[in-house]
C-alpha cells in the first residue's frame, strides 16, 4: 500500500470517529436533557408550593430590621424623619430609605 | 504529524476553556453574574416589592450601560409595565411585567420566555444569568425587603 493509500485511508478513518464521536455526544446531551426535563416533570407533579424567601438572602445583604406586631405582622423598622422627603423633580412623597422616586424614577441621592 | 494535530486540538480545547472560565470569573467579580442552579432558565421568579413600576425601571436604567457592554438589549414598555431584556444574538429573551398587587405588595414576574438551544442546552446560560442577576439587584436597590418566588413554567424550546 502505498503512503497517499494509507493517508487516505486515515483522513477517512479520522472523519467516521469524529462522526461516532459526534453521534455519541449528541445521544448523551439528549439524555441528559429529557433526564432534566423528566425531573421537571417529576417536580411539577408534586406541587409542592413554592416557597417565598428574602431576596437579600440570595446576596447575603442584611435586610432592614423588622417589628413583629401582637398580630403578627411584620413591619420594617424605619426612622421617621421630622417632615416625609420628597422627590426634587416631581415632588411626590418619597417612601423612607427610598432610592428612586415612584412617580418619576429619579435617582435621589442621600 | 498525526500527533501535532492532537496537541493542537488539545491546546485549542484548554485555551478556549480559560478563556470561557476566566470570563466568567471576571463577570462574578464584577458582581454581573451569580452562581445558581441551571433550573432558573426554565422557571418565573416572582418578586414581591413595594417599589413601582418606575422605581424598577430607573434601578434597571441605571444598570444598563454594563448590561449592553454585555450585549444585552434593554426596551421599556411603561403602557404595559414591562421590562424586556434581550441578547443581540436573539439567543434569548427575557420579561419582566407587573402582575398586579398581593397584601399590599407590587407583584413582578421575570422569566425568560423564548431561548435557543443546542443539543438541549441553552446556548447562551452567562448572559441570561446575568440578566437575571441584573434584575434581582434592581429590585433590592428599590427594596431591600423584596421577597421571590420561583415557579415552575410551562415553556417548549424550539
């Protein structure tokens, strides 16, 4: 056999593996799609309700202090200033420790 | 020969591995992008806030000049109190809208309803972590007392 026979042959090789290889892969992902999507499922049909969570515990930031009532209610502990802040472009009442204005969007800064 | 190609695929590999993993290290530095479990592409996340659809829209305003370094398209639809969030590639789309109110709270849904994938895999998971992360942020900013939800969603992939 000559040496263009047998590089030929090995060009031919080489592509029928990466053919397999690709076949192999894509039947795995698949497989492991339609495990995610059955898992999807499975959850589904369990209904559990989802649970609420505080999103500043997603980012480990400290959310404001809160005051539990004799109700039970929870509200946020928050300093009452002598006269509510307003917003310098629209002056709409702001909400204390806000960032933003409600009405209009403006940034206020503290 | 045969052997020099190996090696070049090898290095190919590894090179474009470092630089995907370095990439996503930069973006978590950055505070752009947070490690959470893939499912979050197929789920809502339900925000309870007692921001207004303009308090979230000016956090989400002031987020975007990273967002659109980042290839993120940002439209606002203040009529129907939504947020849309794209990426220029169109391999996904995300929505943010106001649902309505519950105790007093304004209720806001993100989700990503259309992405691409290929082979069952979202083909662009960073940008739409990113997004996501985006528009958590956003919410705290405007209310650090925000509460989530996820929930499941219905959603077919083309």
């Amino acid at each position: 056999m000559s040496y263009d026979a047998a590089m030929g042959l090995f060009a031919i090789g080489l592509f029928v593996i990466i053919i397999v290889i690709r076949v192999v892969v894509r039947k795995a992902a698949n497989k492991a799609s339609d495990a995610v999507r059955n898992k999807w499922v499975d959850h589904k049909e369990a209904k559990e309700p989802p649970q609420r969570m505080n999103l500043a515990d997603r980012y480990g930031v400290q959310p404001q202090a809160t005051n539990t009532s004799q109700s039970g209610r929870t509200t946020p502990v928050v300093s009452q200033p002598a006269s509510p802040k307003v917003c310098p472009q629209c002056g709409k009442e702001l909400r204390a420790g806000a960032q933003f204005c409600p009405s209009c969007g403006t940034k206020i800064g503290n | 020969m045969v052997w020099g190609i190996f090696a070049f695929v090898a290095i190919i590999a590894v090179v474009s591995y470092s630089y995907a993993s370095g990439k996503t290290k930069d973006l978590e530095k950055e505070g752009l992008f947070v490690k959470r479990d893939i499912s979050y592409i197929r789920q809502g996340t339900v925000f309870f806030t007692s921001g207004t659809y303009n308090e979230i829209e000016a956090a989400v305003k002031a987020t975007e000049p990273k967002l659109s370094q980042q290839g993120i398209i940002i439209k606002y639809f203040p009529n129907e109190q939504a947020i849309t969030l794209e990426s220029n590639h169109k391999a996904w789309i995300a929505l943010l809208e106001h649902k309505g109110t519950q105790d007093g709270k304004n209720v806001f849904m993100f989700s990503f309803p259309q992405w691409q994938t290929r082979n069952g895999v979202p083909t662009d998971p960073i940008k739409m972590n990113v997004a996501i992360t985006a528009i958590e942020k956003a919410m705290l900013a405007v209310d650090p007392q925000t509460a989530v939800e996820s929930h499941e969603l219905k959603i077919k992939t083309k």
